[in-house]
C-alpha cells in the first residue's frame, strides 16, 4: 500500500468573491481509504470535483502513478479510472441494476442491439466479485438505500476504477446497512482499489480509513495516520481550535406540559403512541431506520393523516389534519431533507428566513422592507449564520448555514413545540456545536422540543428524556440518569426495558 497512485500539488480553485482551494495538497497510495475531513465549506467537494473533471483548476499538477494529467472533463476523469458516488445517488430507478451499471457503455450483438443476456450476466458476475447478494435483474427502485449504494459502486468498477471517491456514504443508512458497506471497501481494498472517503462522522474514519487529510477555510492543513490521532487533534485541526464540551445543555427545571399525544396510531406505521411534551424540555426519539420515528413528526406535524388517537397543545385537544392547522398551534417540524423540503435552493437567503411569514410584511399591495431587513438581520445575528448578504443565494451556504436559514424561518413564527428530525445530518462538527447552543437556547427560552435522532451520543447529549421506538411503537423511555448506548440499542432493537 506504499505506492502513490494519485498526488494533487498546490491546487488552486477561485470562483467570483470567493478562494474555494488556495494551495491544497492530496496523496492517495494504492489500495488505501483516505478521509477527507473538513467543515462544510473547507474546499473538500471543490477539490474532488476538479477530480472527477467537472471544474478545472485554476493552478496546481495532478498526478497519476507518477505521470502528470490534465482532466478536461467526467468522462476522461472516468476513463483514468477515477470515479466519484456522489451523495445523492445518480442511479435511474426504473431500470434494472444491470441495465444501470452498463449505462452508457451497453453490452451490444453484431446488430448493434444490447444483448441483456450477456450484460445481466456481466453485472451478476460483478456483483458476486465484490461478495454483494443483489439480482442483476432487480429493478433499482425495490432496493434499498443501502444496496444502491452498493450498485454505484459495481458501476464505478464497470469503468475499471482504480480511485473511487465516496461522499457521505452513509448518510441514509441503517447501522447493518453501514456494516455491509464497511465490508465491501474492505474488499475493494484487498482489490488494491483505493477510496477517498468523505464524512463528517468521526468515528467511521477510525474504522474504515487509513489516513486523514484536513482541509480547512480551502488551504491543507495536514494529513494523520488514522492510528496515530485522536478525534480531539482531528477537530482542533478541522476548526483551529480545541472544540469543548460539544453538547451545549443547561439542564433547568421544566414548565406544564405544552404537547401531548394520546394512542396515535397510522395503519401499521405507528401503534398507540402515547408521550407528553414540557415546555422548556428537549425530548430525544430514538430507533432504527423504519422504526417509526420520522412517521411520528409527519403525523404531529399534519403532513400524514392519523387514524386514531388525540392530541393536546397546552391542555386543549387540536384536529391537525394539515401543516396550516399544525402552524396555527404552534408547532413546526424541520424535516430531515433540509434541501427538499425545507428551502428554495434557486432564492436568496432573504426570501428563505421570510416565507413562513410574509404576512407581517405586506401591506396592501407593497412589501415593508424595513421590517423585513430587521427580521433578517435578527436571525442572521441571533443564529450567527454566515453569509455575505441577504440575497446570497442559499444553495451558495454550508450545510450548516442552510440548516440555520430553516430554523431561522420557522422560528420567525413563534413556535410552541419545534420538531428537528436529524437535525445535524451532514453538519460538520464545528457547525454541530453552533446548532446545539441553539437548540439549547430555545429550550432555555421555553419552547418544547422533539429531538428524532439516528446519532446517539447527540441523543444522549442534548435530552431530557429519551424515548426509544421499534416497530411504530415507544419500546422504552429512559430518564437522563439512565441513558447510554447500551440501553437504547437494547429498546430499538427490540428488547425490554429492565424494570430495576
């Protein structure tokens, strides 16, 4: 593994305003897993779309086992070798997986036609090489998130990928989901295909990578030997300074009860949920993947009709039978998909932080500017999102200012009860913290939180009380004293709580 398959020299990458990669250096050996770790914005996609061949460098070498390239675009960055999953899979779902893998580069007869027999036997062929118990003939859309995943990349090694690029691969994965994925790069590697790994979940990097490299504001920090850092050296590098006490909470005594929920219950998806809701409290929802967790805050939030069962804001039983009517309680979900279902990516920051209330600024036929600019510059300082200006647009922001710019929004209508489900996915860690001491600060401030939340130590840093789901039903909850990994994984799993 000693051997330098890729080097990236002194690259530089500018766009209008901005230095996205000032002098960025990247080694990769053969049949390695290096990390590339950075806060959102560092440079890390920068650098690996200049990889991939979709920008170009202003400045820099790329080198390939030693002989210097000039990548002009995807396809010559895929016939080198180089292959980048993306974290939006780009898969087409009504297609078979052999169909997809061959996409583009189909298995054709003397006729020019594409013999599926030949090509469905490829693909299965492949599959099996790389130890993946998928059909070759299976429709991709019946699949799970996880075995896409998995396809992507039999159809990077369809290429002949020396260099597979993974961007947040697990993102949307269940943890034997992970396992799975964990295992077939360790197969790639013994294949001597090297992986850029990019996440911003410390501790798969200490699983599955060999090395880490740091960016940082565009420049190269540094690169560590994975076994000889720590994930308190890695954060100090990624932020430029040591990063404490993570998990911002002060615990207060709590206020009367603001939600609660009575035998709700949603075909088979959710089975006589009963829990209550003080105000002041953060309240932590755990579980697996399917476990019924994001069906929930749909349901409470109006989005998805219930069968049966009651809910209480304040005392007084509410029908919510629609978004409007949850708003008109006083409750608000910021849902998983920030960038699907929580912003206009193609609008500016402004028109983002404003839309749950556009009401207040309008009169008659005009728009009150004034008042609308004081409420921006409210948010942008009370939540300290990083913008150049209001009319940014918000497809231009990190991960974390995106997710600012939606709690901003629905902040801006005086929430009662304010539900985050995963509300740091694809946040790096600097980012996380800033969202924590927001969290915190509402809660101070009295506003009930939901918490739904696939990442335990943030589960078990920032609740009150946890409740813990499996099957559309709340296995368990555990009280701050009692939480730890080991009991929530015990409940969603299926398991029963002790009753010592």
């Amino acid at each position: 593994m000693d051997q330098v398959i890729l080097s990236m020299k002194n690259i530089h990458k500018k766009f209008p305003g901005v230095y996205a990669l000032s002098g960025v250096d990247f080694e990769l050996k053969q049949g390695e897993v290096h990390a590339l770790l950075g806060e959102n914005g560092a440079g890390k996609s920068t650098l690996i779309k200049i990889l991939a061949g979709i920008y170009t460098a202003d400045e820099g070498e790329i080198y390939l086992k030693g002989e210097r390239i000039r990548i002009n675009g995807v396809q010559q960055s895929q016939a080198l070798g180089i292959s980048v999953i993306h974290q939006e899979l780009c898969l087409a779902p009504n297609m078979t997986v052999a169909d997809n893998i061959f996409l583009g580069k189909e298995i054709v007869n003397k006729a020019g036609f594409v013999n599926f027999h030949k090509q469905n036997k490829a693909a299965q062929e492949l599959l099996k090489s790389l130890g993946l118990a998928i059909d070759a003939t299976a429709i991709v859309s019946q699949l799970s998130v996880a075995q896409q995943q998995l396809v992507e990349i039999a159809k990077a090694l369809s290429f002949a990928a020396r260099i597979i690029v993974m961007d947040e691969p697990t993102a949307s994965l269940t943890l034997r989901e992970v396992e799975l994925l964990f295992a077939t790069i360790n197969n790639l590697k013994r294949k001597n295909i090297a992986v850029i790994y990019i996440s911003h979940r410390m501790e798969e990097l200490f699983r599955v990578a060999d090395r880490v490299s740091v960016l940082r504001d565009g420049k190269y920090i540094g690169t560590r030997v994975t076994t000889a850092t720590t994930r308190e050296e890695l954060i100090a590098m990624m932020v430029g300074r040591e990063l404490k006490d993570l998990y911002k909470r002060t615990f207060h005594p709590l206020g009367k009860t603001v939600l609660e929920v009575r035998n709700l219950s949603r075909r088979k998806m959710l089975n006589g949920i009963s829990f209550t809701l003080k105000k002041g409290e953060i309240l932590g929802i755990s579980g697996l993947v399917g476990s019924g967790r994001t069906e929930l805050a749909r349901a409470i939030f109006g989005i998805d009709r219930y069968d049966s069962g009651e809910i209480l804001v304040a005392g007084k039983k509410v029908e919510i039978t629609s978004p409007v009517h949850a708003l008109d309680q006083g409750i608000i979900l910021i849902p998983e998909d920030r960038k699907r279902q929580g912003l206009v990516l193609v609008n500016s920051v402004s028109y983002n932080l404003t839309l749950a209330v556009l009401k207040q600024f309008i009169r008659m036929i005009g728009v009150n500017k004034r008042l609308e600019k004081h409420l921006v510059d409210t948010y942008i300082d009370q939540l300290s999102i990083k913008t150049p200006s209001h009319e940014q647009l918000i497809n231009n922001l990190s991960g974390g200012n995106q997710q600012k710019v939606v709690i901003a929004k629905w902040l801006a209508t005086s929430p009662r009860v304010l539900i985050l489900d995963e509300p740091t996915r694809g946040v790096d860690v600097g980012a996380k913290a800033e969202l924590y001491a927001i969290i915190n600060m509402l809660a101070e401030q009295g506003v009930g939180i939901i918490m739904i939340s696939s990442e335990l130590p943030e589960i078990i840093g920032m609740s009150d009380r946890v409740l813990v789901m499996h099957n559309g039903r709340i296995a368990g909850s555990l009280i701050r004293g009692e939480l730890n990994q080991e009991k929530i994984m015990h409940l969603a799993t299926g398991g029963v709580k002790d009753a010592s």
